[in-house]
C-alpha cells in the first residue's frame, strides 16, 4: 500500500488517538507516522498498521495459527457466531457508529461487520502475525498492534465493542465505551470444539463459563445473553488447518491419521451484552 494512502487513511481517525506512553493526543504526520505532543512516535506500516507496541517479542500465537484460523473462518464454520454479532449491533447502532475489535486476529469480524455497516471500525491485536495479515486484507478498516491493557483511544470513543474468544480489561472496556456504548463479549462454551479436545486428550469436564459471566457482571450492566450451539461437518481439505487453528493445540503433537479421525466439529458460545454499569 502506498505511503501516502496509509497516511490520509489513519489521518481520518487522528482525533480519537491517544498517546499510550502519555496519554496525550496524537497526530498522524508525514510521510506516515502517529506521533503524539511529546515526540512519542509510532510507526504506520506500510502493510496498513500503526504499531503502538514496536518492542513487541513474538507472541505464542504464530503466522501459521492465524493463516489457519483464515481458512476456517473464511470457510464459514463460524458463521452462525457472525450473524448473532450482526443482528446484536443492528439492534443496538446508531445511524453512525465507531466499533472496537479487540484481539481481532486476522480480522475476519472486523471485515464482516464492515461488510454489512457503513461504521468506522477499529481492530487491535498484541500480535504482530495477526495484525500484518489484518492489515493486507482491508484498506478500510484501522488496524493497530496495542496491548488490551492499554488501549491508544481517548475516552468515550467507541460506540461497540467485540471481543471475540479474547481476554478483556474492563477498566479500558468502561474508558472507551460512549454513555449507550456497547459491549459483545464471546466467550466458549463447555462443548465448544470438543472434537478437538478429544483428539489431544484435553478434557472438557469441570469447565463452566460461570466465573467468566459472573465477573463480566461485576463489571457491566448485563442487558442480553445468547446461547449459540451447533456441530459442522469438518470438510477434508479444512482438517489440518482445524488442528493448527487454535491455542489449544500449542505444543501439541498431531498426527495425519488423528487428523483425518475429525468428522465434525461442535461449537458452542455465549454471547454476553452490557453496558457502562450506572453510576
Ligand atoms: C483466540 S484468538 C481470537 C482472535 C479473533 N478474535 C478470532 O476470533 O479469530 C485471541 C486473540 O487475542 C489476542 N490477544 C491476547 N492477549 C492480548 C492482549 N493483551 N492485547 C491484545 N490482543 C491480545 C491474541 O493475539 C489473539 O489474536
Ligand atoms: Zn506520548
């Protein structure tokens, strides 16, 4: 991508950027770069990123899970999670909306929701693998290599928040989100890829998602909760990219023949919707 475009690109969103060293307000200055009033500066990469973490070690997540998570995203096995996360935001949006995609991977919601809204969305991941294969896919999305923990937007600038299968830190959640902002929060349910567990001896007993609920409670107002279940026949080509796809598997040995033993795969989430809790 051409310098000159990432620059006008990330120059649109100048004015909700936040330095994360000072917490001063950033610029986004020639040829491409975000650089905030005390000379803190963050490099716009040409592969349609800003770097807000450029002493970033590599993380467990590698280019090969992410290249394989592509795959069975873009093979549709989570599009029925996609489509409640459509319907939620129809329900809840204003005419113009601004949504934050946090730990957005290689960015497979932040180009759906796109696809369906006309909205500025905003995806972030600590990731370098990831946000490299985000940036390459969508000149119109605004991608960022940021830490959860410290998110580079000034207060009350985002409208939604998605957070899929991603750690959260409600502190920065209550910080970004407008006074009607909301937040999607997917977390995995009990039989969520079970099949998989299966093959690597991972046991599914003793898991519950209520500590997980339990806390998004004490931090926002619970408005809504989906519970979406379903199994999918895993198709040949897409095994392998199955058993590479997810953390699960890290430092996991698996064979051809274990891989080939996947017929179908069961996914299982809970949607959880808040709110700012009222003060
Ligand atoms: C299971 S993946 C989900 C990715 C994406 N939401 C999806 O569903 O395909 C969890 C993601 O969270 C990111 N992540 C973990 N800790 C993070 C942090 N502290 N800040 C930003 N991203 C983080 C990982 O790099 C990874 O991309
Ligand atoms: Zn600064």
């Amino acid at each position: 991508m051409k310098i000159e475009t990432v620059f006008n690109h990330y120059k649109k969103i100048e004015e909700i950027l936040r330095c994360p060293i000072c917490k001063e307000i950033i610029n986004i200055v020639h040829p491409a770069s975000a650089t905030c009033i005390n000379g803190h500066c963050f490099d716009c990469a040409s592969f349609n990123y800003v770097n807000f973490i450029p002493n970033q070690k590599p993380t467990n997540y590698t280019k090969e899970l992410f290249e394989s998570r592509r795959i069975v995203l873009e093979n549709n096995y989570y599009q029925p999670l996609l489509n409640e996360l459509l319907r939620i935001i129809e329900s809840y949006k204003k005419d113009e909306f601004t949504l934050l995609d946090v730990g957005c991977g290689e960015g497979y919601y932040s180009r759906a929701i796109h696809a369906q809204f006309d909205a500025t969305i905003i995806g972030f991941d600590n990731a370098k693998e990831a946000i490299k294969l985000a940036g390459k896919s969508d000149n119109s999305i605004y991608w960022f290599m940021a830490d959860l923990t410290n998110i580079p937007l000034k207060p009350k600038s985002i409208d939604f928040i998605c957070d899929v299968l991603t750690p959260s830190n409600y502190q920065e959640f209550e910080r970004l989100l407008s006074d009607d902002g909301i937040c999607m929060k997917v977390i995995p349910g009990e039989q969520y890829l079970k099949e998989l567990k299966k093959m690597v001896g991972l046991s599914t007993d003793g898991y519950t998602i209520d500590a997980v609920t339990d806390y998004f409670k004490t931090k926002m107002d619970l408005i809504d909760v989906k519970n979406i279940k379903y199994t999918k026949e895993v198709n040949d080509d897409d095994k392998i990219h199955f058993a590479k796809m997810t953390p699960l598997m890290l430092n996991r040995e698996i064979t051809e023949l274990e891989v080939k033993e996947l017929k179908e795969c069961t996914f299982d989430f809970m949607i959880l919707v808040g709110r700012i809790k009222e003060k």
